[in-house]
C-alpha cells in the first residue's frame, strides 16, 4: 500500500487543502438536513414523502403549535436538558 491509501479520512480533511474540508463539511450538513427532513415526513401527520422542504416545515411548526396547545410547556425543560444539554 502507498501512503496515500493509509490516509484516513480524518487525515485527508486537514487545514492545508480548506477546499476539501470545506466541501465534505457542506455534504455532511446537506446529509443532515436531508435525515431531518425525512424524520419529520414520517413524524408530521399531513406531510407526505413527495411534500417539499417549506410544506414540511410549515406543517411542523403548525403541528408543534398544535402539540403546545394541548399539552402546554410543561415538557419544555424537559427537553432542553435532554436534546441541548449546554
């Protein structure tokens, strides 16, 4: 094997080649909105897999104002210290 073979990825993305690192950290968010995105098709009631980004977000919000409506804020701590422990 040659040493570029042995490179790990991790290796590869390094501040002397910023265009790379650059764009591996916009696929890997793009791949994070994508994963978002399907979780709340399949979450939302009313959003279907064809729905596009602004109906899935407009419908999450409504749907999470709805949530709100009926069950309050009282999860809302709750919350915060579990998904944003800082």
């Amino acid at each position: 094997m040659d040493e570029v073979e042995l490179m790990t990825r991790e290796a590869r993305i390094s501040p002397c080649n910023p265009a790379e690192s650059l764009n591996e950290r916009e696929v890997a968010r793009r791949e994070r909105i994508q994963s978002s995105l399907d979780l709340l098709r399949k979450l939302v009631p009313g959003v279907r897999d064809d729905s596009d980004k602004v109906e899935v977000y407009e419908k999450t919000s409504k749907y999470v104002l709805f949530l709100k409506s009926k069950v309050g804020a009282q999860f809302d701590v709750d919350f915060l210290h579990e998904f944003l422990p800082y």
